[in-house]
C-alpha cells in the first residue's frame, strides 16, 4: 500500500470512529453506552501498551500500575478538590512521574527486556498490596480515605471544566472518554510521525546502530515509557470516572495479562490493533458474564491460544495483508504490466501501519 | 607536520576478557584526513580496537583521544555525537524500516549537530544517489542483499559526515563491480574526511591503502607503507602467505 492510500485509510478511520462516538448515544441503550464508555477507558490503557510495546519495544507486565496510580491520584483529588478538572491533570502527572523514576533505574541501569518484564510486574504487585492494606482512617490522604481492599467508594465522577456544580450526564461521559480516545490514537500517530516517534522506533529496530548514530537509547525509551505511563494514568481517571470506584484490584495481575492478550489479538505494531482487541475481548467478557454458562477465563484462553496458533500476528495486520494481496491481484487482472523491478516494497515497514 | 595533533591518538590500550587479551598496549595515531588500512589474522584484535574506539567496549587500561577529547570509556552515542561513525563487521541496520528511513535517521542527528547545514533532507538524496540505491529507496533492508544492506549501512555512516570513519569489512561479501565502487567511493570520501579500514582483501587493500596497520595477536606487528608490508616477510607468515603467494 503506498503512503498516500494509507494516510486516507488512517483518516476515513477516524471518521467514521468521530461518527460512531457521535451518534452512540442515540444508537443504543444507557446500560450499553455505559459499557461502551468503560471498554473506551480500557482502550485508553490498551493504547498506552500497544505504544510503548509495539513502538518503543518495552514490554511492561505492569501496565496497569500506572492505570490504578493514575486512578488513585483521580480519586484522592477528586475527593479532596471536589473538581475534576485539577483531579484528571494529577491522575497523568503521578503516573507520568512514577514512571520517569522507575524508568530511570531501569533503562539507565542497563536492565536487559526479561528483567524489566520482571521489575514492572513486581511493582504491580508491590502497588497492589500497599494499597490493599491501606484500610482504616490511619490511612488518608486530605479528606479521601484509601480504604485498603475495600477501595474508595462514591468518588466524584467528571464535571464540565471548573465548574463542579455541573457534572456530566452518561452521554457526556461518554463523549469525552470515546472522544479522549480518539484524541490520544491521533496525538500518538502525530508522535510516530515526529522525530522523536521515527527515532523511538529506529531504536526499538537496533539499538546498537541507533546509539552509534548519537541517539541515546536509554533516554529515548525513557521518554516513551513516560508517555505510556501517563497515557495509562489518564485512562484510569477515565475508568474511576466510569464506576465513581477505585479499589486494589485495579492493580490485578488479571487485567495485566488481559491487556497483552488484546494487543495480541489486536496486533501488536500497530495503534488501531490493541483497541480493536479491547472492545472484543471486553465485548465477550461481559456477553460470557451475563449468561454465566461459561467460565469468561476459559474462553480468553482458548482465544489467546487460537490466535496465537493461527493469526500470531493478530487481527488489524492478517486483514492489511489480505487487503494489499487483494488489491494487487485487482491490479494485475486489469491487465497492467507488471513492475519491472521486484516489489520490495510490498512488505510493511514496522510501524508504518 | 608535529605540530598537529593526530586526529586520533590511542597510548597503551588494553582489553582483557578474562584470561584472554584482545588487544595488547596498542600505540595507535592517525593524522587528520589520513586513509588507514588494518589488516591481521582473524582473532588478532581489529575488531575488538574498533569497539573500544566507538565505545562499545570499555578499554582495560590505556587512554584513547580524538582531537582533544579523551574518550575512552565513553557512550557510544556520546563518541558518535564527537564525530565518529562506524560500519560495523555485520551489516547492522534497522532492518524493518525503509533505506531512505534508515539514511534520514543518520542525517537528522548530524543536522541536529551543527543547525546551520542543509537539512535532512537534501543529505539523504544527496547520499542515496551516492550508494547508488535512489530507485530503492522506500524498499526495506531486510529483504535486500547482503551487499545493498552493506551499502545502506555505509550510506548511514555518509549522512552522519562524521569526522573519522571506521569501515569494518567494507566489501565483504559485494560483487567485484560493488568492490571497485565502494573503493571509489573510500577515496571520494578521504578527500574531506579520515578513515581507519579493516579488510581481508588485498586486491581491495591495493585499491585504497597508502599506509598500512599489521595487527597480530592484540598487537601492532608492523606499520608501513602498502608496498613494504606485503614484502614483509613476517608478515607473509602470520597472514598473507598464500593469497599473495598465489
């Protein structure tokens, strides 16, 4: 596919994305919105991954350490201001800080892919239990109490910018999640087109070659795990703002290993590829949880393992290589000659979904 | 002529991998705009020199200069940014990506160097027309030859326009015709810049040498002239023996 058919599929794709979270509210009931809505803020957290794994090549167990970071600090300011606006900010900066320190040691530290799996994983459990023992009123934080494992209840969800008199409807809530969805894939797709993205993936490519060019692999993929980290933290005030709930579960190793799971069945390298793996993953899940006839976990395995048999380069990548092989087979029924020179450039560049 | 600083300076350079020495007080010194060959046995330690020039590689003891600057022990990125660039044994490249990415990531960081220069641009046409690989630029490298990857890797090298240019087995594996031309190119390139070149090919080496490095067992064995290394009796001996004999 050349460059200029691929920029207007990415554009048709946003539309027609535009439309859908446009005309959503009208098109189904306020329980399905509702879900929409929180399979959008999962999406934000899948999207977060799908960067910093696919373009960056950090593969982080812990993503959502950042996720439940990011909806903790939502909770607590939200709770302590009584306005979301400054809540949503802090909900990005901790998260985002978080990640620079703990980044910092590992990718300056020299700790090699498997250690770094590792690392983010225990931390994700480190997280889970500090937070789950952080029951009673010794634990507060302002005038938000951090409840430990029962979590902190009846937050206060989204209100228009600075006006916490005027808190937003389901509808609302959900035009800003699906919309904040759209916004992110957008401003990462600007980012892969920026020098700093095309560097970021030079270095994901060949790190060795990257730093003999001048390129500092250790600060680039510093930056990139920051960004996934704040992405991630975002995503969770968007989840509180969902449920007007946090608790430890957040920090689960389940929704850790789900959000691998729709990058793979998604395709990883690309961005569309982990939201399109998060609505349907999340899709069955809550169809399996309300006929209660099987065990969800089961079906996600079976999933998971059929896909990494059959389509292991996951969903959104099969479909564009039967796109192109589709549309090159057009080509040559029409009777055009074929190129002189071999079509090297048939074969995707990595990351130039 | 003593007045000048070599362009690069190494004074008892050492590396050790446990018992084994790789390199052995290597007294290294290369003038400004200089066109060196290094030539030696496998194992004799070129390899291991190039990485501790480019900071891959921490030396065991000894200082190394280029310019003024001390950079032994440095980051790679941090010797690339003072203007060294390297083409390494094995093409190392970023094979999923296109040639013109790869050429532009090397450019984009040398025209963040110095701002003032031509942009980007300009220097990857400019270096696409000069590996001969224009009508192949958006194609990926994975999927080329090893020769054109070898070119693509030179091509990186180009658009960085680093001072000092280390060329690691630059022709290995090429046709004769990319031989002659990656030669030609070596000269063009000496014009303005210094080289060090590690190659097995002595037809090559005739091509380009003036002055040549003998490594032998981690040490500088002799240094002379292309001509006066080849009659070198000892040097027939530890490497050369049959490809000149024959």
């Amino acid at each position: 596919m050349s460059a200029s058919v691929k920029l207007s599929l990415q554009v048709v794709a946003i539309l027609v994305a535009c439309v859908a979270v446009a005309v959503m509210p009208v098109a189904v009931d306020l329980f399905q919105l509702m879900q929409f809505t929180l399979f959008a803020s999962m999406a934000v957290l899948a999207l977060s991954l799908g960067f910093i794994w696919g373009f960056g090549g950090i593969l982080c167990f812990g993503q959502t350490a950042f996720f439940g970071l990011g909806a903790y600090a939502y909770a607590v300011a939200a709770i302590n201001f009584g306005d979301s606006t400054p809540a949503i900010l802090l909900a990005i900066i901790v998260p985002a800080l978080f990640a620079l320190a703990l980044g910092y040691f590992v990718f300056y530290g020299r700790i090699s892919d498997v250690y770094l799996g590792v690392i983010t994983l225990t931390v994700t459990l480190i997280l889970f239990n500090v937070f789950n023992s952080m029951a009673g009123d010794a634990y507060k934080i302002g005038t938000a109490r951090l409840g430990g494992f029962n979590g902190m209840p009846a937050v206060p969800t989204f209100n228009m910018p600075f006006d916490p008199s005027s808190v937003l409807f389901p509808e609302q809530s959900w035009y800003v999640t699906g919309g904040a969805l759209i916004a992110i894939y957008i401003g990462l797709r600007l980012i892969l087109r920026s020098p700093f993205g095309r560097v970021a993936i030079a270095v994901r490519e060949n790190e060795t070659r990257a730093s003999l060019l001048g390129y500092d692999p250790r600060a680039i993929k510093l930056g990139v795990f920051v960004l996934g980290g704040a992405i991630a933290g975002f995503g969770g005030a968007l989840y509180v703002n969902w449920g007007a709930f946090v608790g430890p579960t957040i920090f689960s190793l389940s929704l850790s290993a789900e959000i691998i799971i729709w990058i793979c069945i998604g395709g990883l390298g690309t961005l569309i590829g982990p939201i399109v793996g998060c609505f349907i993953i999340e899709y069955l899940i809550s169809q399996i949880g309300s006929q209660q006839s099987f065990n969800s976990n089961l079906v996600l395995g079976a999933i998971l393992i059929v896909f990494v048999l059959l389509l292991p380069k996951g969903l959104v990548p099969t479909i564009r290589l039967l796109l192109e092989g589709a549309g090159r087979l057009a080509t040559k029924g029409r009777g055009q000659a074929p190129n002189a020179a071999p079509d090297l450039s048939a074969g995707q560049p990595v990351g130039a979904e | 002529m003593s007045t000048i600083p070599p362009l690069l300076e190494t004074r008892g350079l050492t590396m050790r991998f446990g018992g084994v020495v790789a390199n052995d007080d290597v007294n290294f010194a290369l003038e400004e705009m200089e066109l060196r060959c290094l030539i030696g046995p496998n194992g004799a330690g070129k390899s291991t020199f190039f990485k501790m020039l480019t900071g891959q590689l921490t030396p065991s003891e000894g200082r190394i200069r280029f310019r003024t600057y001390p950079i032994a022990g440095n980051l790679p990125h941090q010797i690339a940014r003072l203007g060294i660039g390297i083409k390494t044994q094995i093409p190392n490249v970023f094979n999923g990506l296109s040639v013109r990415e790869n050429i532009w990531l090397a450019a984009a960081r040398a025209a963040r160097r110095d701002a003032s220069t031509i942009r980007a641009k300009a220097i990857v046409d400019d270096v696409l027309e000069r590996i001969m690989l224009p009508h192949l630029a958006e194609a990926i490298v994975g999927q080329l030859s090893h020769g054109q990857r070898q070119w693509v890797e030179i091509g990186t090298v180009l658009a960085a326009e680093p001072e000092l240019i280390l060329l690691d087995e630059p022709a290995a594996g090429m046709t004769d015709e990319e031989t002659v031309r990656t030669a030609e190119i070596i000269r063009e390139i000496n014009k303005n810049r210094a080289l060090i070149v590690v190659e097995h090919d002595m037809e090559f080496i005739k091509m380009i040498a003036k002055k040549v490095t003998v490594f032998h067992q981690g040490r500088i064995m002799m240094e002379d002239s292309v001509d006066a290394v080849l009659a070198d009796s000892r040097v027939r001996d530890v490497y050369l023996g049959k490809k000149v004999a024959a």
